[in-house]
C-alpha cells in the first residue's frame, strides 16, 4: 500500500477511499465496506459471515 502524501486540496476525484463499518440493519449485524469517493460503490455481508482481521492475513 502506497502513501499519499498530497495535501486534502489535492486529491484526485479518480483515487479510493475505502472503509469499513459494522452497521445493524432490521436487527442484524452487517459489515460492510465502502469507497466513500464514489456512489454506490459498496457491498455488505451478515456480521457472522465476515473474515476477521486475523483469517485475512
């Protein structure tokens, strides 16, 4: 992974800027992961679904 070291002025409208969350949704853990510089660019999966942080590596 790269660091982008541009100040915020300078972003691209082109780069990613990707995130995670736990969100509950009608009574169910979801997480779900974002690009938040772009619309619609999103998927989410039940919580009990979802690799830890230490299966991922």
């Amino acid at each position: 992974m790269s660091t982008d070291v541009r100040s915020v002025e300078q972003r691209s409208v082109d780069e990613r800027e990707i995130v995670a969350a736990v969100d509950e949704t009608d009574g169910m853990a979801r997480f779900v992961v974002a690009d938040i510089v772009r619309d619609d660019a999103w998927l989410s999966a039940p919580e009990r679904d979802a690799c830890s942080l230490d299966e991922w590596r």
